[in-house]
C-alpha cells in the first residue's frame, strides 16, 4: 500500500510546477485563478497572489525612491515613483519573458523587468 500512496502523490503533483516564489510560478498561479472568472476571488490563493504583487511592486518603488534621493540612477522612468500598471497588463507583459527566464527569476526581478521596457530611461 505506501507504494500506491507514493503513486498517487506522484500523480496529483504537476510535473513541471514551477518554483516557488520565482514569476514563473506566479504566473501559473494568475492563470489558475483566471480559469476560474469570478469565483477566483473566493480562492485562498487570490490574496497571496495580491501580497506577493504588491510587495515585489513596493520594494522595487522603495529602492527607486531611495535610489532618487541619493542622487543614483533610477531604473525605470515612470513620471511618478509608484508605477502604474494594470493587472492584465503585467501578466501580459509577464507572459512576453521567455519561460525559461521566468523560472529562473523572481517576480520582483521579472516585474522591474517589464518597468524598464514600459518605463525606459533615456541614457
């Protein structure tokens, strides 16, 4: 019997599930929930998703903040500090890094990612 409970474990697993915490699992995750329309917001999931975006959004706002006031190149070039960006619109622009790269990245690192190509800098 612990063979067929190995088995089954093995099945409900997904073979290639992404890692956690990188943009590939992120995303995954974000299309999961949009599979499911509206009953996504009663998805335990949903609000871990939301505390995810928001604090890969803050630490990169902080760090630019922080980077203006010691007069240090910012590294994206939003008119204001905190960047707008809409939820389909990032996971859009997520779905345009490559796969291979989303999984080896954070969704910080892939969010400053899609900052810089909406939000260039002149250099």
């Amino acid at each position: 019997m612990p063979g067929l409970a190995l088995v089954i474990v093995a099945l409900a697993t997904p073979v290639a599930a992404a890692a956690p915490g990188t943009a590939q699992n992120f995303l995954e995750r974000a299309d999961r929930l949009l599979g499911k329309g509206p009953l996504a917001l009663f998805d335990p999931d949903y609000k871990k998703l939301q505390r995810e975006g928001t604090a890969a959004g803050e630490s990169i706002q902080h760090e630019r903040e922080a980077a203006e006031k010691a007069g240090k190149p910012i590294l994206y070039c939003s008119a204001k500090p905190r960047a707008e960006m809409g939820n389909m619109e990032f996971l859009g622009a997520l779905r345009k890094i490559p796969q291979a790269q989303r999984q080896r990245m954070s969704l910080r690192a892939a969010m400053l990612v899609v900052l810089q190509k909406k939000y260039p800098c002149r250099r």
